[in-house]
C-alpha cells in the first residue's frame, strides 16, 4: 500500500547520521581531538568501524549540541562523564556494552532532547536515573536486557513524547511507561507481556497516540475504561500467540485509525470483535502473514466504510480471482508485496474503481496484469522485483491517470515505440536493473509530463538523436551503469528542462563528447560522467569544448576515468562553466592541471582533485577560485603544502590532505588559510624535529582549527623516533623561551631606570660636567692644530648675574687704568655665528682666560662650556692660560662634580675677591702680574695672603 501504510515516525534516524565525512564537514570550534573523534555541524561524532571507546572522552568541547558515541564498547556512564554538557540536545549511546549508569549521569543535561540507549545491556532502570532530564522529548532503550522498571525511574521526564522500550525482557510492572503526562508514541514490541489491563495501568486519561504491543505472548487484552481517547495507531502484530485468549475492549477504541493484526492467531470470533470495535474510524488495516480465514478477513475489513487503505504482504496468495476484493469498493490503496502471485482474474480489481495505489511488487508476474486496466483513477503502480519480460502497447490502456510506475527489477529487453500512450500524465517512471538494450523511439513523442526517468543498470549501448525528445517536462534522467558508447549531437534533444543527469560508469570516450552533445541541456545543473572512458592526453585547448553551452551548471563529477596511463586536462575544458560550484576529476592519473584551468569557474566552492599524481601544484592554479570553501588534495603525491602561502585561498574553511608524502607543515601555511576549520593530514610522513615545531605548537594551542586524528599522527623520521606519536615530540629546545627572556627584558629595564633616577638625584651635576666636557674636548681637537691670531689679551668668563662686577670693577681696571685689550661675549661675539664656536674662537683669540667663578657661574650651561675650553688648552697645549677669580667662597663639596676644576685648584693658584676686600690695590696688581706672566708658577710668592689652596 506504499508509504502512506508504512508508519514513518516509528523509526529513529537522528539528524547526525545523515552527516558524511567522506563529503564535507564543518565544525563549530576546531582543536585536536584524541580518539579519533570528529566535530561536524555542532555534533561530535566518536563512531565508526575503528572507534572503540570504553569510556566517554573528556576533551570534546562543551559547546556541542549532538554527541554520537555509538557503536563502541563503553560498560560504565559515570556521573562526571557529561557534567559539562548543559547545551547537549542529542545524545546517541547506541550500541555500547553500558550495563550500569551512575546515579546523576544526565543530571546536568538540561537541554537534552533525544536520548538513546539502544543495544546495550541495561538489566532494570533504576530510580533517578533520568534526574536532570526535564525536557527530553524522545527516548530509546530497545534491545537491552531490561526486566524492570523501578516506580519513579521516568518520573522526571515530563516533557518526554516518545519512548521506544521494544525487544527487552519486560513481562510485569509496567504501569510507569503510563504515568508519563505527556506522551504520545509508546512501542513495547517485543518484551514477554501476558497481560495487557486498563486496570492495572493508570486511572486517568492518557495523551498517547500510538501503542505498539506488537510480538508479545499476551494472553488477557482488558480495556475498561477510557485511559486512551488518543489513540489513533495500534499495532498488535504477532502477538497473541495461542487462541485462546481473554479479550475486552468494549468500545474503548473508537479513535483507531491504523491497526496492524498481523501474524495474529486469534480465532475469527474474536477478529470480528476486534474490528467491530474499530468500526467507525479504521482507514489502514494490516493484515500480514495471516495463517488463516484471509478471506473472510478481507470481507470484514472491506465493510468497514471508513477504511482506505489495506497491507496484504506475505500471504502467499498465488493468484486472485474476481471474488477476493469485490467488497473492497472504498479501497484507495492495496498493498500485495511478497504473495508469489504469478497471475491475476481480469475482473480481479474490477469493483475497486476508487483505488488510486496498487503495489504488486516482489511477485511472480511475467506480464503486466490486465486486470489494471480496470482501474480508471490508478495513480501509482508498482510492478517491481517481477518476472515480466516484455511489455505490450495496451499494458497500460484505460489508466489514463497515473502518474507513477514502477517497473524495475524485472526481465525486460525493449520497449515498444508505443508502451506510453496511454500514460500522458506519467511523471516518475522507474525502469532501472532490467535488460534494457533499445528503447525503439518509446520516449520521441509520448510522455510531455514525465519528469523522472531511471534507466539506470541496463544495457543500452548508445542514445540516437532525439531519442528523448518528446520529455519536454523531463527533469531527472539516470542513465548511468549502463554499456553506453555511444553519444553524439542531438542525442539529448528536447531536453530543455533537464536539470541532473546521470552518465557514470558507462564507456563514454572523449570522441563522443566532443561534438556538441551536451548542448541542448541549457538548463543542466549537474552533470556525472565518472567512471568512462574519458581521456586526454595534452593540455592544449580544445577547438570545441564539450561543456561550453552549460552556463548553469552547478556540479560536474568526471573523476575515475577507466583507461591506463597518465593523462592531463585540456587548458580550456571547462571553458563556459560560469556558475559551477563544484568538481570532481579524483583518481585520474593527472599529471598537473594548467594554471589557467579554472579561470572559467569563478564562483567555484568545493574542489575535489584527490588520488592524481601532481607532486606539486602552483599557487597561480587557485588565483581565480577565491570562494572555495573545500579542498580535497589527499594522494597526490604533494612533497609539500607550500604552495597554499600564495594560492590566495582566504574562505577556505575545509581542507584534506591525506596520504601525501610532505614531512612539515610551516606556520606560513597554516597562517594564510585564515578561515579554516577542518584539516585532514592523516598517512602522512611528518618528520619529529624542529622544522615541526610551529605546526604542533599550532595543533595543541590554535582553538579554530579541528585537526582531525591529530593524535595518531606518527614520526617517520628520524629513524630512532619513527613510530612515535608526533604530539609527544618535546619542542620546548626549539622553541625560545620568551617568558625568560620577558623576565629579564623588564629586568633589566628596571634596574636601568632605577641607575638613571639615583644617577640623576645624585649625580647630575657631574652628568652635567661630563656633558659639556666632551663639547669642550670636540671644540679643543678642532682648533689644536689652528694657529689663531692674538685679538685681545684676555677673555672674560662669566656669568650674567655677575656682570654687574665685571663691568664696575673689573673692565675699567684693566682696560682703562691698565690698558689691556679684553674680550667680553655681550660686546665682542660675532652675530649669528654659533655660540660655541664664538666661545672657541675667543678663547683661542686671546692670551689668557679670566674665569669670574660663583655659584650662579657653576650652574650656568655656557659658562661651564668656557670653562673647559680654557682648561683644555691649559692643559693640553701646556701655556699658562687660564686665570681663575672667585667672587664667593665655595665650599669644595659643591666643586665635586667639576672634577677637572678641582684638580687644577689643587694645583694651581686662584685669586680670591672676598679676601681682597682690605687690599684691593694688591688685588690689581697681582691680576696685571698674572696677565704678564707667562707661568702661573710665579704668582705663587705673590699671591700669599690674598689666595689660598682648595
């Protein structure tokens, strides 16, 4: 009876395990992951064929919302084991050897919507083993070893809708499976339930929906009270096993609209009870497998007004006549799958003129049967998996409506020109897995609404021009394992609305695309010719291209091409390709694919050139697909990743790399793939020393990037280390420690700027001196060797605050009285010449030096720089030169840091203007000897009593 009798919703299919690996992934967050484990639209997946936990592992990220663990050989679930796990909605626990639970495992699992348990070896679930899980929605505990179900063990899952708890050991006590307040699907299949009792079960009305009790030994049926007002699908197949059984349901299933009693052995009594019981709302009735009185089953089942739709599978009925559905007025649709019927009355669904489904599958037909004719309202027809061996042009006379047939799996060799004439509203018509070598112009002028052909696993040898061109309509053509050779242009005329078509694994050569054939497919979006027999042998550009007119393409997959030999890809191949997203040349023997391949494929996003044999690959080749997001390059034969620094792939997020022979992976790499997610370096031979360094500190640290199976990568060199694990490879000698260096870096600084700072506080007079001491040294080398010419007799050093005496008492003395030619900066420096300069020159340009010293003097920044000049040629040129006058007393502790100064005075005699307060005139008259003079020595027997050492 099709789908509409098979009850989808029964069986579990967790989004997760419609995830393929082998295709694409994306993560949410990236990092290693030990064990193997992978992280997938927000799941995290520890499953597979070389997965075997046997404990939960502790390094998956918090974050996930989908956790598959199935399908390892974990005993325990401890308490700590999914503590972190608040954001968890799906937790598949799926065949495990999980014999014991800790009490508040799942306790922190408040999100948690779908939990399953399934094939494990639970014995009893105890209380508060589901504590936590207040929003759990759905579970699954089928095929465990449970005998009981404690009181209060469901009692915190109060939103849960769904429970599957078939195939266990359950025989007693399941009154907790019915205190559930909001459930609506309970399957208890399969357990060892003898009594089945309104009574014992609950006292209140019940949300439930559908009950499968099927395969259980019950012996007392009692329903006796309205506990399911619900229920609308009761499944009771195989399940009571003797005939003599108590049964009680009053009128208590009034709402039933799907009822399977199939593989039951109830007497007929009791049938009719059962469907009078049912009467008013029955509209799918399954009757499987039934071992006897078939017959008058069907009469009872076909008065009932309500019904619609009827299973009939496994009943071996061989042939039916005329008498077998004539009450069967109402039927819509009637399943007969695996009955060996080997022929059909002519009036056998005569009285069925509203059936709208017939499924003859899986039968011993050898023609199509004529009672179909019959059936003027047929829309669907399933004549697959039989015998027939050819087909007639009145097969399908009078069904003018169908819309769907179903002929495959059977003996047929041709097709007759006129086989669809009559099925002008035909839109899927299935004819794979036949013997199929002509088609005899069966698809040239019937068939306008068909829009999916399958003709796939037949032998058709070649498609002659226009062979499809009456399917107008036709949107999905399946040619594929056929023995096809022969293509050529007009072969898919007509085919304006095709959008995928499915050439692979035929002997297509390169000659027989070459010629245009794809051109009249302007709507195609995917196109798969793998597995031919398609070869190039140069990369020259091609005169015509075969994909030039599919400005619409989307996929093209031409991977694994039977013939022997290295092969290459023409320059333009996939010149016109405007929009596609995605290719496939895999284990093609290619050699290297010119730089300008994919200039024509801008918006291309997922390339697959994996198991070829390149060895490397330039940047340039990448340059005009800048929106890829997945990259498969893995058996290669790639010495190295290199060439992704400049192949300028800055959205991609996917890339697999496996079985290649690079040993290193640099940081540069890795740094200019910025939005990548997911890496696959698995069979690789990484080399354990230095050169690795970065991409393991990258592995451990980076938290984007999922480095699949990262922890199983091995060293195979150097030799000592081959076999180890690479993540157990000790960089910290490759590594500079910064923290170290950090350290002593501010170490350092701190101590420096603690020397300034004492150095400053306590020094900087003698900075200060040093300072213009090295001017004073640059000024004196530079006019060593300068033989100035005397200007004036002496230059006066001094200080503004003191030329109040320089001018009252000192220039009329020795200018006026005494006639002495003096220099002072205020009067006789040049203008606009450099003061240091004017200071050099003067000093120079003179005898001697008269240095007029205060306090005010020692402090003053030009002064000190005359100072030292002088000094300089004191003592470097050896000539008595420099004259010193003190206007204050200054203690020696202030002249500390003028060292040079200090020297001198100890050596030298000064004259003192305090102490010459009582003889003045002595004052003069030794100052005019000390400008005579030509050495300081003698002065010293006329200085006593005026000067003193320092």
């Amino acid at each position: 009876m099709g789908s509409r009798i098979k009850r989808s919703t029964f069986f579990f299919s967790p989004a997760f395990f419609l995830l393929s690996f082998s295709q694409f992934v994306i993560p949410l967050k990236g990092f290693a992951l030990k064990n193997a484990c992978k992280i997938s639209f927000n799941v995290a997946i520890c499953s597979g064929n070389f997965v075997k936990l046997q404990d939960v592992p502790q390094d998956i990220p918090p974050t996930v919302k989908g956790f598959d663990l199935s399908t390892n050989k974990i005993s325990r679930i401890r308490t700590t084991d999914f503590k972190e796990f608040r954001l968890l909605e799906v937790l598949d626990l799926k065949n495990n050897i999980i014999s014991q639970v800790d009490e508040g495992a799942f306790i922190n699992l408040r999100s948690l919507k779908k939990l399953n348990l399934n094939r494990n070896k639970l014995g009893k679930l105890d209380a508060g083993l589901f504590d936590g899980l207040q929003n759990l929605t759905e579970l699954r505990v089928t095929r465990n070893r449970l005998k009981m179900v404690e009181p209060s063990a469901l009692k915190s899952l109060v939103s849960l809708t769904f429970l599957d708890i078939s195939n266990n050991k359950l025989c007693e006590n399941i009154r907790p499976l019915f205190q559930l307040p909001n459930l609506s699907v309970l399957s208890m299949a399969g357990n060892n339930m003898r009594f089945f009792e309104s009574g014992h079960l609950t006292n209140t009305s019940l949300q439930l929906k559908s009950l499968d009790l099927s395969r259980n030994p019950i012996t007392v049926f009692r329903i006796t009270a309205d506990i399911l007002p619900n229920l609308t699908w009761l499944n009771l197949r195989g399940t009571f096993k003797k005939r003599q059984v108590t049964w009680d349901v009053r009128t208590f299933l009034g709402n039933v609209s799907l009822l399977d009693i199939s593989e039951l052995r109830l007497s007929l009594r009791y049938m009719t009870s059962l469907l009078a019981s049912v009467n008013s709302s029955l509209t799918v009735l399954r009757m499987d497998k039934m071992s006897c009185s078939l017959a008058e089953l069907i009469n009872i089942s076909c008065s009932i007004p309500t019904m619609s739709a009827l299973q009939l599978q496994n009943n071996k009925l061989g042939s039916i006549n005329s008498s077998v559905f004539h009450l069967c007025t109402n039927v819509k649709d009637l399943d007969l799958q695996r009955n060996q019927i080997n022929s059909t009355d002519e009036g056998a669904f005569r009285s069925m003129k509203e059936l709208k489904v017939l499924t003859l599958s899986d039968n011993r037909l050898q023609s199509v049967p004529v009672a179909t004719r019959n059936l003027p309202n047929l829309m669907k027809l399933d004549l697959s998996k039989n015998k027939i061996n050819a087909l007639h042009c009145d097969d399908f006379a009078n069904i003018t409506k169908l819309r769907h047939l179903k002929l495959n799996a059977n003996l047929i060799s041709a097709l007759p020109s006129c086989v669809f004439k009559e099925v002008t509203k035909l839109e899927v018509l299935k004819l794979q897995n036949n013997s199929i070598s002509q088609l005899n112009t069966a698809f040239k002028m019937y068939l306008p609404n068909l829009k999916q052909l399958h003709l796939n696993s037949n032998k058709l040898v070649a498609i002659n021009h226009g062979e499809f061109g009456g399917l107008r309509s036709l949107q999905n053509l399946s040619l594929h394992s056929n023995q096809i050779k022969k293509l050529g242009m007009g072969s898919f005329l007509g085919l304006k609305n095709l959008t995928d078509i499915h050439l692979q694994l035929n002997m297509i050569e390169t000659e027989q695309i070459a010629g245009g054939v794809f051109n009249d497919l302007i709507n195609l979006r995917r196109l798969d010719l793998s597995n031919n027999h398609i070869r190039y042998y140069n990369s020259r550009p091609l005169r015509n291209p075969p994909f030039l007119h599919l400005s619409l393409l989307e996929t093209l997959y031409i991977p694994s091409q039977r013939r022997r030999g290295r092969s290459q890809l023409p320059s333009n191949i996939l010149k016109g390709l405007s929009n596609l997203l995605e290719f496939t040349c895999r284990n093609s023997q290619l050699v290297w694919l010119p730089v300008d391949t994919f200039s024509y494929t801008p918006r291309l996003q997922r390339l697959d050139i994996s198991s070829n044999e390149f060895q490397d690959l330039s940047p340039a080749l990448f340059h005009p697909i800048k929106d890829v997001r997945s990259l498969y390059i893995s058996r290669t034969r790639l010495g190295s990743l290199e060439f992704l620094k400049d192949a300028r792939l800055g959205k991609l997020n996917f890339l697999q790399s496996k079985r290649n022979v690079f040993s290193v992976i640099s940081e540069d790499v890795l740094e200019s793939l910025p939005e990548l997610v997911y890496v696959d370096f698995q069979g690789n031979n990484f080399t354990c020393d230095c050169d690795n360094a970065g991409f393991l500190q990258w592995v451990k640290e980076n938290n984007k990037t999922q480095v699949f199976d990262a922890y199983n990568f091995e060293c195979n060199y150097p030799l000592e280390l081959k076999s180890k694990k690479l993540l157990d490879l000790d960089t910290q000698s490759c590594t500079v420690n910064t923290d170290f260096i950090c350290f002593i870096s501010t170490t350092c600084t701190i101590l420096l700027f603690m020397a300034m700072s004492f150095t400053y506080h306590f020094l900087r007079w003698q900075l200060t001196y040093a300072y213009y001491f090295f001017l004073a040294l640059l000024a004196d080398k530079k006019r060593k060797n300068q033989q100035t010419p005397r200007q004036y007799d002496a230059f006066v050093s001094y200080n503004a605050h003191d030329e109040h005496w320089v001018l009252r008492n000192l220039l009329p003395k020795l200018e006026e009285e005494q006639g002495w030619a003096l220099c002072l900066h205020h009067r006789d420096f040049e203008p606009g010449k450099p003061i240091i300069e004017n200071i050099t020159d003067a000093i120079y340009g003179s005898r001697k030096t008269i240095c007029v010293i205060s306090r005010r003097y020692l402090e003053s920044e030009w002064c000190s720089r005359e100072i030292q000049v002088a000094s300089f040629r004191l003592f470097d040129e050896q000539k008595d030169v420099l004259i010193l006058i003190f206007l204050e007393d200054i203690p020696t502790r202030q002249l500390s840091p003028f060292y040079r100064m200090k020297k001198m005075l100890k050596s030298k005699t000064y004259l003192s203007w305090p102490r010459a307060e009582g003889h003045p005139e002595v004052f003069w008259e030794k100052l005019r000897q000390a400008l005579l003079s030509k050495d300081m020595l003698d002065l010293k027997p006329l200085a006593r009593g005026i000067s003193h050492k320092v």
